[in-house]
C-alpha cells in the first residue's frame, strides 16, 4: 500500500470482491506486476527507499509548527522549509518510482496533461 500511496498511485480497495481495478490501466499493472515479482535485494532496496520516505513525510506535517513564527530571540524561521521538504520528500518518490519502473501517479506529474 505504502509503495503505491508513494508512487503517487490511489489506493485500490479491498481485493476480496475481485474489484482489481488495476488490470484496467497500463501504469498501476504494471506497478502491481513488479510489486509481486521483485527479488530479495529488490526488496531489500524498496525498504531502504521506505525508510527514507517515511521520515520526510513526517518532517513536512511537523514543520507546521514553526509557521506562525518567523523569528524569536536569534532564531529565524526558514520561509522556504515547507517547500524544501517536499522537494526533498518528492525527489526521493520519484526515486521509488524510477527503480520500479514505473511513471508516477498523478501526483508526481508536475501538472502535465493527460490525454484520454
């Protein structure tokens, strides 16, 4: 789930009542094919991208905290470090998505148009 909630991909349901709507596009099959069939180092390296990946999306929802100060005594509050962060949180999906593959979701698109 984590794997596809980082890859920018929805979630999928419940697969008990055979509504696998992957099948249906390209991309998530693909995704969900070398998510079942990856070795035991490539496992291993998801993992390490996981363990990277959590932290920094935690770090984005804690740096909340800071935003309704911008100084206090000698200490400033870095104006750019939402944005930061998810660069830095984006930069190692998209890292994810290329060892698997595959394109990012939606989300990792930089608004570029998609065609039906």
């Amino acid at each position: 789930m984590d794997i596809r909630r980082f890859c920018g991909y929805p979630a999928v349901g419940s697969r008990e009542r055979n509504q696998e709507s992957w099948r249906f596009f390209q991309v998530e099959g693909a995704l969900e094919w070398r998510m079942n069939y990856l070795s035991a180092a490539e496992l291993q390296q998801i993992r390490l991208y996981l363990s990277q990946l959590y932290p920094l999306e935690t770090a984005i929802t804690a740096s909340s905290d800071n935003l309704d100060t911008a100084r206090a005594a000698s200490w400033y509050r870095n104006g750019r470090e939402v944005q930061d962060r998810m660069m830095l949180f984006t930069l190692w999906r998209r890292r994810l998505c290329a060892f698997l593959g595959v394109t990012g979701g939606l989300e990792l698109q930089d608004g570029r148009a998609i065609v039906v």
